[in-house]
C-alpha cells in the first residue's frame, strides 16, 4: 500500500463524518444516541492530530489510536483506539504494507478489541463485522488473491456481519440493558467498522 497514510485516514474520517447521522440514528434504537457524533468528532481530532507528511504508517495509526482513544466517548474510543494502537504497533516503522501485512493488521485489532472490551463474536459488537472480515480475507489471501480483491470479499462478509447483529440479542454495553427488544436492529458499531474497511478499500483503489 504505497502512498500517504494520512490520505488513508481522510478517507476513513471522511466516510464516518458523512455516515454520521446515520449512525447516531442506530445508536438511537439500541443506545446512547451519540455513535456517530462521537466517531465523527475522533475523526475530525485524528485529522489534526495526524502529520500529514507523516511516512511511518505505524506511528500514524498510533496517533490515531491514540486521539481515538481520548476523544471519542463510551466503548468505541477504547475499543478503536485500541484497534489502531495495535495495527500501529504490527506497522512500526513500514511506509508501504502488503497483503500480510493487512492480515497481521486484522488479527491483531481483533485481539485488542477482545482483550479490551472481554468480547467475542456472536454479541452484537463490531467483532460480529471484523471477525468474518478477517477470516474472509485470510482465506482469500491462501487462495492468491492479490490485497484488493480480497478485501472486497472481506467487506461482502463484513456486511453480512451487520445484517446477523439484526438477528441476535445484544449482551454487551447499554443495549444488553433491551434483552430481547435489541433484535432487529443493527450493531452501529459493526456499521462504522464495515465503513472503515470499505475506505480502506477505496483508498487501494486509488478512489
């Protein structure tokens, strides 16, 4: 992946500010009401935070994970602060990555996003998006797709992450308070992690 990790983030930032609305609007159903208020002020944060000429595409994301972590409110600041601390550690010092890199990228967050937030899969969290990713991903990588290619595969399994939290009951955060009344509706946290793989994405893509 060559090119500015900080144009990499733009992306990212620019695609959770647009979808900000949206996401509140989920979060109004299960939560707090503030997924996309919070993720959008982290982001916006990020993008001052962020050397913009900055090559070290590990010290970037620690950055980021860094402000993520002390700007954006309830689980989601931990749990994505964490996620990006950790890719950035997995990065240190790389000013391009490859496809197992990427692969390395997506174990690693999805270990600090158990290990900080005591969650697995099946608990309508983000992990219900990132887990299916990762294994897609990984799978297609064995089979010799090229970095791209399978990430796109890997968003199809994100996606269908987020229509199974409709299905399952939430037995973590404020919205384990609903029980059974959190079905039907989406994890807001498994939607803004499927956005952030589809810039990422785009990004690749030279969009």
């Amino acid at each position: 992946m060559p090119g500015s990790i900080y144009k990499c983030l733009s992306l990212i930032g620019e695609r959770i500010i647009a979808n900000k609305d949206y996401l509140t609007e989920l979060d109004r159903e299960i939560g707090d009401s503030d997924h996309g208020i919070n993720m959008a002020r982290g982001f916006k944060a990020v993008l001052e935070k962020v050397n913009p000429d900055e090559s070290d595409i590990g010290a970037a994301l620690k950055k980021a994970g860094m402000t993520l972590l002390s700007t954006v409110g309830g689980a989601s600041g931990p749990l994505y602060g964490t996620a990006y601390m950790e890719a950035g550690k997995i990065l240190a010092g790389k000013t391009e990555i490859d496809s197992q890199d990427m692969k390395a990228v997506f174990e690693a967050s999805i270990a600090g996003i158990q290990k900080r937030g005591k969650a697995v899969r099946g608990e309508k969290t983000m992990l219900d998006a990132i887990i299916p990713a990762s294994e897609t991903y990984a799978k297609k990588i064995s089979e010799g797709a090229d970095m791209i290619h399978a990430l796109d595969a890997a968003i199809e399994s994100a996606h269908e992450g987020v229509e199974y939290t409709k299905t399952i009951i939430a037995t973590k955060g404020r919205a384990s308070y609903l029980g059974e009344r959190s079905i039907g509706h989406q994890d807001p946290g498994a939607t803004s992690a499927t956005l952030m793989l589809e810039a990422i994405c785009d990004y690749l893509k030279g969009k």
